[in-house]
C-alpha cells in the first residue's frame, strides 16, 4: 500500500466531531488543549457542544476543522502509525494547514493562529451580500472557465475549486455569479447550486486577505514538512519553507486544484487515500475522479480500530 493523507476544508464540520477522540486519547486531547491555549478561549467547547451557527462561522470552522484533524493524526500516532510511512500530504483550502502541522511544519499553535487570523480577513475581504459561490455540477473545467469569462461583464466571476467528477465552483461578485448560474443551464450543466458561504473565496476577491496573510506567514516559523505537501495552487509537491509560505499565500485568491491533486498522487504511485479529521467529503471526491483508488476516512476511535494498517 503506498498512501497519502488528505485533510478536509470548510463544510466538513460538524458539532460534536472529535468528542470522541479527545475521550479516548491523552494525546487527542492535548491537541484540542493546545488550540484552546493559542486562541485563549475554549473552542474544544464549541466544537463539541456548538451551537452550530456559531461553528460554522469562518473564523472558528477553519482553526476547528485543523484541531480535529490533527487530533486524529496524534491519536494515530499513539497507535503506532508511522507520519513518514506516508508518500505525500495535501489538504483541501484550509486543510492544507492542517496537512502541514500534521508533516511537521507548523506547530498546532500556530496552525491554529493562522487560520483564525485566515478567516477574519477572508469574511471582512468583502462586505456581506456582495460576494457569493456556487457549484456548477456536469461541465468540465473548459466549459466552466468560458462561462466565468461570459459572466464576468456582470462584474468577478471565476473558479475557485475543481473538486473533479464534474463539480466545480465559482466565486465572484453575486450579479456576476448569479448570471453564470443562469448561463449554466444552457451550457449543458445539470445542476446550478448556490452556496451558503458569506464570502467568495478563492477569488480575486479575496487580495486584501491574501496581503494580510502575507504578513501574517511571513512571521510564523514554517519547517521543511517531514512528507512532501501537494499544494492546491499547484497540484505539485512543495517542501522548501520559503516556497510552502508563498503558495499559502496564493491559495487565499488562487483555484483549489483539488481534481488535478487527486491525477497526480495516482500518477505518483498512490493506491490509497486515507482522509483525516472531520466527516468523508474528500474520499468521495477521490472516488468520482478515479475509481482505481482506495479510499478510508479516519475521525474517531472505530475508525483507528479499522485502519489499513491494523490488518
């Protein structure tokens, strides 16, 4: 088995997620202690007791969602799984924080003070109402990429994820979202769906954040990761430190390459993708863009009990 480890993005939360993991493991739960000390406030008590709302918020789903990957991966670790077993590490959107604390270059701390910091300027990037996403499900990127440069005329409109199997997302400005999902329908698409997100990420949009994550990263310690990261921007392997901060920073505007991720891991020689933390969103996804490949998805106790590696 060669495998990578993905980590999930935004819309994987769930209240309650991880409660299990922080009661059956000393070293899961030292990971929520340790988010909670670098906020200075009890986000392990949002996470597991909500209300909902409030979890789904930007600025406490995107440090939430690293706090229970990671805690997976501890509890992973106190079983006996070996992090440099693994061939690659990619993470989708903000889990590519998570991927990277997971390999050893960012602390949980500062994991957890970036993407606190990540998600205040991503929702104060654009005021409320002016931005918008959806997914555009039946086209391929070609397709999707001429309609955005249509739509544009009604302001920004491009792509923010390739997820594969024929979902993509936009983001833009709402006219200009709103007329590309108008323009869908006709273009052969089967399904146009608006997203309930507060922000249009991934976009051009979003360069006031992505200059306040600049300074932001240019200040924290980023290590060589012990496995290569895949990047989002890049869908190639990263590993120097000065290149893994500027790739981070371009992610804040750039497209989640999440399709090509997948190709090139598969390319690589990777049969088995094991997802890590919070709900089995990315193993589906996997599973639409190449049926060759083995998919697990990792989040509490019973799932450790069934890994790959257990037998």
């Amino acid at each position: 088995m060669t495998f990578a480890l993905m980590f999930p993005g935004q819309g994987s939360q769930a209240v309650g997620m991880g409660r299990e993991l922080a009661a059956a493991s000393a070293a899961a739960r030292r990971v929520f202690e340790e988010v909670d000390e670098a906020l200075g406030e009890p986000l392990s008590t949002l996470i597991w007791d909500g209300p909902e709302d409030r979890l789904t918020l930007t600025s406490n789903a995107q440090p939430a969602l690293m706090a229970v990957s990671l805690a997976t991966i501890r509890a992973m670790q106190e079983r006996g799984f070996q992090l440099s077993a693994a061939a690659y590490v990619a993470g989708h959107s903000l889990g590519e924080y998570s991927a990277l604390a997971a390999a050893g270059a960012l602390s949980v701390r500062d994991a957890a003070r970036l993407l606190r910091t990540r998600g205040d300027a991503m929702q104060a990037a654009v005021p409320p109402g002016e931005g918008a996403m959806a997914a555009l499900i039946g086209l391929e990127a070609d397709a999707v990429a001429a309609l955005c440069a249509e739509a544009a005329g009604d302001g920004v409109c491009e792509i923010a994820n390739d997820n594969g199997g024929g979902q993509l997302v936009i983001s833009g400005t709402a006219p200009a979202v709103a007329r590309a999902m108008a323009l869908a329908g006709d273009r052969g698409a089967k399904r146009a769906i608006p997203l309930p997100v507060s922000a249009p990420f991934h976009s051009s949009l979003m360069q006031p954040a992505a200059e306040r994550m600049a300074e932001a990263l240019a200040g924290a310690e980023i290590r060589a990761p012990e496995v290569p990261l895949v990047a989002n921007v890049l869908a190639q392997p990263v590993t120097a430190p000065d290149e893994i901060r500027r790739r981070l920073v371009e992610q804040v505007t750039g497209q989640v390459r999440w399709r090509e991720t997948v190709e090139f891991l598969a390319v690589a020689g990777v049969d088995t993708l094991i997802e890590v933390g919070s709900g089995k969103v990315l193993a589906g996804l996997a599973r639409r863009i190449d049926r060759n490949l083995k998919t697990h998805s990792l989040g509490t106790p019973a799932d450790l009990d069934a890994a790959p590696w257990n037998g």
